[in-house]
C-alpha cells in the first residue's frame, strides 16, 4: 500500500481497461493543507502542519512534504513540531474548507447524483447510469478531475472499480494527484498483493492476530480455510474480512446517509481547572453542535462529554434523552449535567460535546407540547444572524471573552448540505 506520504504511489495510463467498473472514490488530497497552499502560494513545496498552535493543538492535516518527516493526523503539534522543526503551522479556517467542499461536491453532483460524501474532503460516486453523457467510468475520473481543478485550484485522486471498498483502496494507492483504474477482470489480483491492513475493518490488532497466523498478504487469505480467519476475527469479522478479499462487497452509494455523529472538542492553551469556565466552554461547544445539526437536517438522541485531564487521563459520559433535539440549550444541559456528574481531580486540557444516535429531523411524530419552543426560536434567529454575517458574529454573552482553545477543526467534520 501506498504510505500517507506518497510513497508507492500507483497509477494508471489514459488507455487503463476499466471493463465492468462503475463506483469512483474521490478524495481530496491533503485537503486542508492544499487550502492553506490555494490561499497563499508561497507555501506551495514547504511541509506545512494544519493545526492548533502554541503547541498544544492537534495535528488535522499535513503537506506531503510533512508528512514525510512521520508527521501524521492526530499527533500533537508539539510532537509534530519535533520531527519536522522547520514546518510552518496554519491555523484551521473551517468555514473556508466547507465553502470549497460544497463546491467540489457540486462538481460531483452535475455529474451523478448518487454521490455519498463520506467527509468534507471525499465521496463516492455511481456513475453507472452517467455513462451516455460522461463516456466510461475511467473517461468520468479523468473528467472529473479537469474539472475540480480547473474550478477550485484542488487536486484530488480518484480510485476507479467495480466495488466501493476496492475504489477507497484504488484511491489511497493514487495519492497524491492520481488515478488508480482496477477492472472488475484484475480485481482478484490487485487485493491479492495487498497486506491484510488494507481490507476494511483490519486494524492493527486484527492484522496482529492474522499475521500471527503467517497471514500477512490478502493472497494468504484466500489460501486459507474461512474457519482459520473466523478464529483470529470472530465469526462477524471473519466473514466480512473473507467476502472483501474475494472481491464481494454488495454495498451501494447511498444518496441519503446518516451521520452517526456530531462533534466538537478543544484543548485549551492553558489547563483550566475553573469550574465555571469550563461550563461556559461546554455551552459554546453544544451551540456549535446543534448548529450543525440543524445545517445537516439532524436530531441528535444522545449526548456526549468528552473531557481530558493535564495528565492525560480521559474520561467519557453519554446520556439518552427522551425526545431528540437540535436546540443548543438542551444540548448544553445536558452536557454541563454530565460535567456536574464527576468529581475535578486536577486541571482540564481539553473538553468535548458530541451528538449522538442522530435521525433525520423530519422523522417520527411531533411532541403535543415543545418545551425548547422559546429556545427553538432563539437559535432560528442565531442561524440566520451567522447566514447573513458569518460564524461567531453572534454567539452567547456568558461565552464572550478571548479564546481559550487552539483553534481546533470539529471533529468528523462533514460538509453543509448543497443546495
């Protein structure tokens, strides 16, 4: 497999056979990095770190220059910072990346409209029924790629099969700038040379346990009886380990899919062991949240606490409520409720609030009586003060006061809805 950062890249001539393909996976290559690049050329060729700075923040993306000094998502800017001394850090502007991401993804949509994005920087496409207008599948990722660069200044590589979990692979092999076409024909020998790392659902501590076994390749796989596969993965995983390196995977593109969650969380310049502080974070966090549950069409009916301690130490509590909600207030509620719940036994270093069990908020029966209708109408006025004026124009007075995060990208961001 090709690594993060570019290494074994693969792709495919303009003549590639893309015989009984129809499933494209696009992903958008270092995509907030590239933002930073698109926004000021001079970076352009410089390993750059997307992240929070004063050294306490995480690490959302890196340049491929970065990354080929180890630096990785997730990782700490500090420790980020030590591999690679002389990158320059960008501080995230998610309002900026979901303004391209819309613009990519209607891209995708002129073209098919079975497109399922899978985050703000990538979607699959079935571009079965666009074959009259577009020509093939390879011809549509060849286009497709013009035309994303052409109209945003964005690269992207692109994975061509005739599968969703082959195309995802196709496409990580590609990056940077690629395009990897795996015909339905050559599909068994192109999973066959991959390590078993590579099939969806294989972790490391799956991937430990088969190559325990001496089962390293997805070749061994296939060479290997089923009932040896479900002893090192369970009966589930055995199985869909064992239809994926066949080649079997029945999933289509779905149009209409549904967030399993909905987050924000910050780690703080400074620990903050005050009380009050940290529930006026966790009002602004849960505002944040419903609002972008209300952008996606969403209810949430779970909410989550994420807080982590100077020491490391994380903890997480969920609470069910008995209607969902989209209303910042009750989000808050409960969340400061979860908070109120546990004992501070040192200082905080980061805070979060997460959605969770989330449905379309158009679903179900409406309750007789809306005890947040006050609130429901507060938070329509918020949304349409942050419509006309930008993000943070309008926002709580108990949350008003200098930043007291490193400026952190939400998490599972996803994009607004096109229109």
């Amino acid at each position: 497999m090709g690594r993060g950062d570019g290494s074994g890249r693969m792709v495919s001539p303009d003549d590639a056979d893309d015989t009984g393909t129809r499933i494209l996976h696009v992903d958008m290559d270092a995509f907030y990095a590239s933002v930073a690049v698109l926004d000021d050329p001079s970076l352009a060729g410089k390993p750059l770190i997307v992240g929070g700075m004063e050294g306490r923040g995480v690490v959302s993306s890196a340049s491929y220059e970065a990354r080929r000094y180890g630096v990785r998502s997730a990782m700490s800017v500090q420790v980020a910072l030590r591999l690679c001394p002389h990158a320059t850090v960008v501080v995230p502007h998610f309002e900026r990346y979901a303004a391209l991401s819309r613009q990519v993804m209607g891209i995708f949509h002129d073209i098919t409209p079975l497109v399922e994005p899978l985050s703000i920087d990538e979607a699959f496409l079935d571009v079965s029924g666009a074959r009259r207008l577009w020509g093939t599948p390879g011809q549509i990722a060849r286009m497709l790629r013009t035309r994303v660069k052409a109209e945003t200044g964005l690269v992207c590589s692109v994975g061509v099969a005739a599968t969703k979990h082959v195309a995802k692979i196709a496409s990580t092999r590609a990056k940077p700038d690629g395009m990897l076409i795996v015909s339905a024909p050559d599909t068994a020998s192109f999973l066959a040379a991959l390590p078993v790392s590579a099939l969806w659902g294989v972790g490391p501590k799956a991937a430990e346990s088969l190559e325990n076994r001496g089962i390293r390749l997805v070749a061994d796989i296939l060479a290997s009886p089923r009932s040896v596969i479900e002893r090192a993965l369970g009966p589930a995983g055995g199985e869909r380990v064992w239809q994926l390196a066949h080649g079997v995977d029945p999933r289509s593109v779905e149009t209409d899919r549904v967030e399993k969650s909905i987050g924000h969380e910050e780690t703080f310049l400074h620990d903050i062991a005050d009380p009050t502080v940290l529930r006026s974070e966790l009002r602004r966090l849960s505002d944040r949240v419903a609002a972008r549950l209300r952008d996606g069409g969403f209810r949430a009916r779970t909410i989550a606490l994420k807080l982590r301690y100077a020491d490391f130490t994380t903890l997480s509590r969920a609470s069910s409520l008995p209607e969902p909600t989209d209303v910042g207030q009750r989000i808050g509620d409960v969340a400061i409720g979860l908070f109120e719940a546990l004992q501070l036994t040192q200082p905080v270093r980061l805070i979060g609030v997460r959605a969770e069990k989330l449905q379309h908020a158009g679903g179900g029966l409406m309750p007789l009586w809306d005890d947040d209708a006050e609130w429901r109408r507060v938070d329509a006025a918020l949304d349409d003060a942050r419509e006309r004026f930008g993000a943070g124009a309008v926002r709580r007075a108990s949350v008003l006061g200098p930043r007291r995060d490193v400026n952190a990208l939400p998490t599972n961001p996803r994009v607004p809805r096109t229109e």
